[in-house]
C-alpha cells in the first residue's frame, strides 16, 4: 500500500486506494506536518510537546507526545512500514523524533514542491523564463499547490505552531506567485496567450492586488487586439487597489495602460514578444524560511 499526504489546502492523508485515514485529533495531524516540513534534521521531544502542549504541565505534556506518537505509528504502519526490516517513516528515540520522508511507498505534495523548487533555484531569474526544462519544473510545482498551506488547521492553543504554520503558508504562497508570474512571462514571449491568461489569473485568485499580473493581462489583451478587454482589466486593477489598499495604480501601471491604449502605440505591442515599461511587483518582502 501507499500513503497520499497533501498539506497544501486542507490536511488530506490517503491510502493507495484512495481510503482517507482518520487521526484522533488535529493534534497529530499538525504534528505530522510539522515533522514532514522541517525533515532536515531530528527534533527534541521537548520542543514537540512545547509547541503543541505548552498549555499543560509538563508531565502531562509529554504524554500526550508520546500517545500521539503512538497513535500516529498505528495510524501509517500498515500503510508504509511494509518491510519490518526497512527503516521506518517515523524514527523515534528517548529524547528526538523525526520522520524519513524520502522513503518508497509514500507521496507528499510539500517535498515534490520543495524538490522542483530546489531545482529551480539553480537557475537565474533570466534563465527560468526561457528554459523548457524549468519552466516544466515549475509547471509542475503550481499545479501541486492547491491552496494555502494546512488551510483551516488552526490550533487556538498553540500560538508557536499557528506562527509556523503563517510563516509557511507565506513562504509558499510566495514561491507559487513567483512561478506564475515567471510562467505568464515565459508565454506571453512565447506567443501563447491562452496559456500566459491562465497563469496571470491565478496569481490574481491569489493575491487580486498584483498590479504585475494586471499588467500581463492588460498586455496579453493587446496582444489579441481586445483594446476594450484591456481598459477593463485596468479598471478591475484600479477598483481593487482602492477597496483592498485604499491606493491607486502606480505610475507604471498607468504608463502601460497608456501605451497599450493609444492610438499610437507600436506595433510590436500586438506581436508575441510583448515589451512594455517595468512593472512594478507589490508583493510583500520575502519572509526569512522558518527552522523548526
């Protein structure tokens, strides 16, 4: 058998049949996501029940660690512990816990992310948007995502954990807009409106603000020769900066609008290779990556 886990949009672990599994409490399953997450070395036991028991005594803390260690053991045994002779997922000691997550046997959308982001990364900004290579990987990384991370897994009493969980779901919201925006740009000069729409929308379902993602839009338009679609998505750009931000569009986002507008705008702004003033890019400041 298999496990499917998605941490990505609401907690979901999966058999190989596709059977949900059922854990006792929202407790191990963030447990499990914790450990999933910072895989990168091993954690002490008094770090786990700390941040997710940090309400109780510490006796009683740490036993519920070790109950819902146990329960979790139960709970994937079956499912990837398969070969009493392999290494387990879930590698345990008297002080530290960690999981072995590039075992066979399982799938978890986060480490696949993390792998195509990691590969990603090798290349410059110049380089991903002309590379088949990584423009396949990334691709691949924004269709994994299907929402923030741990969506509605919010723990009332562990205010540590609910500060890592924003810390990631920032992180990774981050590095998924980073790639549509990349993506849309790739199409966009590669002559492939259909397909630079679809990835500058989605950065708009995720952040409708994004003046950049406004702005291919505005230019994918022009590129069809929809010079009423493009004065629209201005004015969809502008109300939502003054509903969401009370701001108007920025200088540059004017001056494309303009361009793409006037009666004399050049001729090569309706060809496949779009070139327009710099959009200016109102994400907020890259978080620093948390270390569990």
């Amino acid at each position: 058998m298999e496990l499917y886990l998605h941490l990505f949009g609401a907690f979901s672990a999966k058999d190989g049949s596709g059977q949900e599994l059922h854990f006792r409490s929202d407790k191990i399953r963030a447990l499990l996501a914790y450990l999933i997450v910072e895989r990168d070395k091993p954690h002490r036991r008094e770090s786990l029940y700390t941040m997710l028991w940090g309400h109780s005594s510490e006796r009683k803390a740490r036993q519920s660690l070790r109950t819902s260690l146990t329960h979790l053991r139960l709970n994937l045994k079956p499912i990837i512990d398969i070969d009493d002779t392999s290494e387990p997922f879930l590698q345990t000691t008297r002080h530290t816990v960690e999981v072995n997550p590039s075992r066979e046997h399982h799938w978890v959308d986060i480490v696949l992310f993390d792998e195509l982001a990691r590969k990603c990364a090798a290349y410059s900004h110049e380089d991903k948007s002309h590379s088949i290579v990584a423009t396949n990987w990334m691709e691949e990384a924004v269709s994994i995502y299907k929402g923030d991370f741990l969506a509605g897994l919010h723990l009332e009493d562990c205010p540590e954990f609910d500060q890592w969980r924003t810390l990631c779901q920032e992180k990774y919201h981050q590095q998924t807009i980073a790639f549509l925006e990349i993506l849309a740009e790739y199409f966009i000069s590669t002559g492939d409106p259909d397909s630079a729409e679809q990835y500058a929308h989605r950065q708009l379902e995720m952040t409708p603000w994004l003046e950049k993602a406004h702005c291919q839009l505005m230019r994918i338009f022009a590129h069809r020769g929809q010079v009423d679609k493009v004065a629209e998505q201005y004015s969809i750009c502008a109300n939502t900066l003054k509903e969401d931000l009370d701001v108007v569009p920025s200088e540059q986002t004017q001056a494309v609008y303009e361009t793409l507008t006037g009666s004399d705008a050049p001729g090569s702004l309706l060809a496949p290779q779009i070139t327009t003033p710099p959009i200016p890019n109102n994400l907020p400041t890259q978080v620093t990556p948390f270390f569990g």
